[in-house]
C-alpha cells in the first residue's frame, strides 16, 4: 500500500527549506574600529524617468545614507554620522557643483561632526529590471494549498538589478592640515565596491497593505500577484538599498587592517582594542600604539579629549612587538593609559597621537565611551 503524505507534513518541509541557510549569514562580530566615520554621497541619483515596461528601480540617496550609517555605526566603525545635503540645494544642483564646491561644503560638514574619517560613495543601477518567480514560489505552493497568511512571507520573486555602490575611505587629518585634498587623493585609505545582482521580495513587500491584492491571494497563489506596480518598485528600492549597505559592511570589514593601519599616512596607529570607560572617579583611557620602525616620525605625545575636557600624556618607550609586521618591517608596541579624573559622563573620546615634534603629523580616533565594571568584592 503507497503511503501518503499529509499537506501538514509537506508544508512543514517546505518551511524547513526555506528557512535553511540563513545562519550563514550571521553577521560578523569583530571590534569596532576606533573611528567616527562621516557619509555623504559624491552625486546624487537623479529620478528616473523611464516609458519601458516593467519594473523601474529608482535608488534614493537619503536612504542609502541612511543604511549605510546603520550598518557601519557602532558594527564596523565606533561611530557613524549621515552628512545630510544642503536644505536649499535641489539634488539636480548639487550635482551640478564643481568637485572643488563639494569637497569645501563636505570638509566644513565633517568638522562640525568631529569625524575622523569619509566616506563618500556614488550608486549605478539600471532600469528597468527583470523578474522571475524562483524555485520558493514552489516551495511557497503547499503553503497556500493549507490556506492562511504563512505563504505571504517567502520571497518567491526575483529580481535582476546589477546596482552597483563605489566608495572611497578617506582619513581627514592629512586633508585638514593642508597636506592634500580629497581630489587629489593623497590620504585615501580604501576602495570599495559593493555589488548587488539579485534581490527578492516576498508578497507583503510587493502589495504591501493593498486591501484587494490581500482578499485576491486567498484564492490565487501570492506568487502571482503584484509582481510589478508603484509598492513593488518602492519595496525594490528599499531592498536594494539595504543589500548595498551590507555589502559595503563586509567590504569595510574585510579591508580593515588597511583601513586601521594606514601605513601611506603616517608610521603608527592605535590597535583596535583600546578602551575608554568611565565611572564616578573619572576616564579610564588604556590601550596599544604599533610604531613602525625606520626612518620616519617617531611618536612623541598624546592628546585625549572627552566631555569638554583636554588632557595630555606622553607615549611609554615601547618594545619590541614580534609579532606584528614582517622580517623587513618591524614594529615597536607602545602602552598607553591615563585616569582623568575631571571627564564628566560621556559617550565618545577623541583621541589625537602626534609625531614629529614641532613640525608634527597626527591621526586623530574616536572611542565609545562605556561604563567601566566594578571589581569584583572577593
């Protein structure tokens, strides 16, 4: 006698299914690095305007800034912070600025955030964009043969986008000092590129609150319905932008001893376990400086600033550190610590290292600020 299986028991496989693979993309868990980047956009996406059918995808840049900021805040970077365009300037103007014009509005923008870093990026994307049921439309089946609402979230729908994101990271130290401009590149740390070739929607994202599309997929599969229209390009967009910004994520993570090091910039950085931490009796600042040896500047004096309050310290006289850098390039590791004990509570801690003496470089970081643990009564 064949045996049969029940519609429960297909269902359930087909959850099962479908929700495989999604520890893979756990995200990763490494410290912050101890910078506070500002994000801003080289050009703006401009409408697009397009009489070709199907779906249009139109990329806004507020949003993706927005992302952005959200994937790097506090993940990759100790902080990030949107530099929003200017209120009286339309998108079409802003573009249409010298590059000279924008560098002078985005440097003054970042001072005022205190930032350490830049981040600007530009998008290009095609419209209008194919789609495709895939193989969770199948797999979606069994759940709308049950009946209720289970079959609106599987993402049955695909779409071929090609949006690509460029971006480059730059350490604003060397440009504030009048070392180099961003047009020239000279303090650039990183390249990016993030790419994003597919993305799916489920039926929710397509029809979103659509009273009629929700009575309508009681009877006809969801994988059907609003596959295009006005809420399935806005539900696009909205994917699209936040693929970007994950993607950037990992490009950021990926290139963050470069980014750590900037070894093109000057010859030490600061590890990325330093600490600040904060308790009634003050800052407690601890951490590591990796000085390269050679013939350049050798680290000569600290400066930390946090809650209003500036305070100077000087680097211990390091050691050998053997296991950093390589036969040829060697490094010494410096010690770093100091109480303050007139920081009121904050949140950041600015920390700027110089070298030179009185014809000085520095690199300035940005540390959060925690609550520092009470040792523990024995």
């Amino acid at each position: 006698m064949r045996s049969r299986t029940s519609p429960i028991a297909i269902a359930s496989i087909a959850v099962a299914m479908l929700a495989a693979g999604c520890a893979a993309n756990a995200p990763r868990s490494e410290a912050p690095l101890p910078f506070h980047v500002a994000v801003v956009p080289i050009g703006v996406p401009s409408s697009v305007e397009t009489d070709a059918e199907g779906v249009v995808l139109a990329l806004d840049s507020e949003r993706i800034t927005c992302d952005i900021v959200d994937e790097l805040d506090g993940r990759v970077f100790s902080r990030a912070s949107a530099i929003d365009l200017p209120s009286s300037v339309g998108a079409e103007e802003f573009n249409a600025w010298s590059g000279p014009e924008r560098d002078a509005w985005t440097l003054e923008a970042a001072r005022t955030l205190e930032a350490d870093l830049l981040l600007e990026w530009e998008v290009d994307a095609h419209s209008p964009v194919e789609h495709e049921s895939n193989e969770k439309f199948w797999l979606n089946l069994p759940l709308f043969l049950l009946g209720g609402p289970a079959c609106w979230f599987v993402d049955d729908q695909t779409y071929h986008v090609d949006a690509r994101l460029s971006g480059i990271l730059s350490d604003l130290g060397p440009v504030n000092a009048g070392r180099t401009t961003l047009q020239r590149g000279g303090s650039r740390l990183s390249d990016l590129e993030a790419r994003v070739d597919d993305a799916t929607l489920d039926f929710l994202d397509r029809v979103g609150g659509n009273p009629g599309q929700l009575v309508l997929s009681v009877l006809v599969p969801p994988g059907f319905l609003g596959r295009e229209g006005a809420r399935a390009e806005e539900a696009l967009s909205e994917k699209v932008s936040g693929l970007l910004a994950t993607e950037l994520r990992n490009r950021v993570s990926d290139d963050r001893n470069r980014i750590l090091r900037g070894e093109r910039l000057i010859d030490f950085y600061l590890a990325a376990d330093a600490s600040a931490e904060w308790d009634e009796s003050g800052l407690h600042f601890s951490g590591e400086v990796l000085e390269r040896l050679g013939d350049g500047m050798r680290l000569d004096r600290c400066r930390i600033e946090a809650g209003g309050v500036t305070a100077w310290f000087q680097p211990g006289p390091g050691e050998p550190a053997p296991d950093v850098g390589t036969q040829r390039i060697r490094y010494l590791r410096n010690a770093l610590a100091g109480d303050f004990p007139d920081v009121p509570k904050t949140s950041t801690a600015r920390l700027e290292l110089f070298a030179g003496g009185r014809n000085s470089v520095s690199r300035t970081y940005t540390l959060l600020v925690r609550p520092r643990k009470a040792p523990r009564a024995r």
